[in-house]
C-alpha cells in the first residue's frame, strides 16, 4: 500500500517527515512513518546499523575527551597544590611566594595554549635543514629589527639561519626577574621579545621612561669587544628574550667572507 508520505501531496510536509524519520534514526524517538514492503524494512535496518555505530563512535570519542580534560585540569591542580606546599613547608617569604605562583600560572596557561616542542616528538626525525629553518622562522623577525641582522637576512640568509640555529637561546623572565646587573661581564647580547622591562642606568635612581619592550635590544658591544653592562634590566612583567652568545655568533660570521668587512 502506499506509504503515509504518499498520502499526502505537498512537497514541504513530505520533506520535513523525511527529515524527522531520518533524526529518529539517530535517536531514542519514534516517528508515525513505518516501512510498508520488504525494501523498505531493509533500507530501514541499514539506517539504524549505521546510526548505531555512528552514535556509538561520538559518544565514545566525546567520552574519552572529557575523560581527558579532567585528567589534566585534575593533574594542573595537584601540581599547583604540592607548589603551595613546598613554598609554605619551607617557608618561602610570602612575595616571593606570590610571584612564583603568578608566573607558574602565567605558564601553565601559555602552555595549555600552545604546543611544547619536547611533546612533538616527530621533530626530531626532521632533517637538520627543515630544523634550521625552523629555527629561523622563530627567531629570525625579532633579530631582524636590528640593521645589521636585518642586512644578514636580506643578503646573507644562510648566515642568518646559521646564527639562529647555533647562537640563539631563550629566556623567560618572571615579573621582577633580573636580566643583568650593571657591571656585569655582558655574556650575551638581549633581543627583547617579549613583555615589558625597567632599564636602569648605573647612578641613577629611577628607570628611563617609557620601558623597554618587544623589538628592542641591549649589550650589542659584546659581539664586538669585551664589555661590561652599562646599568640593570629588571622584568617589569612576565616577559621573554632572545641571547645570542659572542662566541656562538664569532664562529658562525667566520664562515663567510662577506661578513669580514663587519668586523
């Protein structure tokens, strides 16, 4: 016989019982729409095999990703309660307390938001080529600010590259962390990041106005001649930099001729 979909001549009724018997499939409802012959029943078995599956397979894979996130946010919370602990235990002074918890926050955030390269476990079966370019494409717009590195990346690419893979770190500061001290032996030229920073001139007592922050640098001489620093690089805020070691930095213009005439 026909079925109640045939009963019925306007197009938009039969769409939306399609829609709903469809729905159903996926679901505990019921619908007023039944198969009428063999073909029907068939088609009606398949649909709910694979609705089957299918549900079966998102609530599973829903299941595990909650399962996970507590996990971690479990995991968050048991390690920021054993800090607490050490800190108290040892009676660390409350301040310094403070600003370890806010920037052991600070990073725990940053790194829910991006991915750790040690978790990456396939970059270390890259090439060292694909590794240095890696490492240029992180480092290389921070120092290429400055005119000379911005003239190494214009001509001398490889050197660059070169200078980035073997002569760069970096470092995290946390808000009030020292950067150097005035009359320190420079160890390292600074490529600010990241952050704010107080720079403070030896014999003065306030820090210039306005701070330091992202794309600016100290201690360049170093690269060129022993040096002492100049005056103190205090944190002002949870903040990042890039070294680049004098030596690391000697060996690798060495390479190339063309780089002679900087010297």
């Amino acid at each position: 016989g026909n079925s109640p979909i045939e009963e019925f001549d306007d197009l938009g009724w039969r769409y939306a019982t399609s829609l709903h018997w469809s729905i159903t499939q996926f679901t505990p409802a019921s619908v007023d729409v039944g198969a009428r012959n063999l073909t029907e029943r068939v088609f009606s078995i398949l649909v709910l095999f694979f609705a089957m599956m299918s549900v079966s397979s998102v609530i599973g894979s829903t299941s595990a990703a909650i399962t996970q996130l507590r996990n971690m946010s479990g995991d968050r919370t048991k390690q920021f309660w054993l800090l607490r602990r050490y800190l108290k235990e040892n009676k660390i002074d409350f301040d310094l307390r403070d600003r370890i918890l806010r920037y052991a926050e600070f990073k725990a955030d940053a790194a829910a938001k991006k991915t750790a390269p040690a978790k990456v476990g396939l970059l270390g079966v890259l090439s060292d080529p694909l590794k240095q370019e890696i490492s240029t494409s992180l480092y290389s717009p921070t120092l290429a600010m400055h005119p000379f590195f911005g003239h190494l990346e214009e001509f001398m690419t490889k050197i660059l590259r070169k200078v980035c893979t073997s002569a760069i770190s970096q470092l995290s500061l946390a808000e009030h962390d020292v950067g150097f001290r005035a009359n320190e032996e420079a160890s390292s030229m600074f490529f600010l990041k990241g952050g704010r920073f107080d720079y403070t001139l030896a014999g003065q007592s306030q820090p210039r106005r306005p701070q330091l922050g992202a794309q600016e640098w100290l201690g360049e001489v170093t690269l060129w001649a022993k040096w002492r620093y100049r005056g103190d690089l205090v944190a002002a805020a949870v903040s990042d930099v890039l070294l680049l070691a004098p030596e690391a930095f000697a060996k690798v213009m060495q390479l190339h001729p063309r780089s002679w005439h900087f010297a």
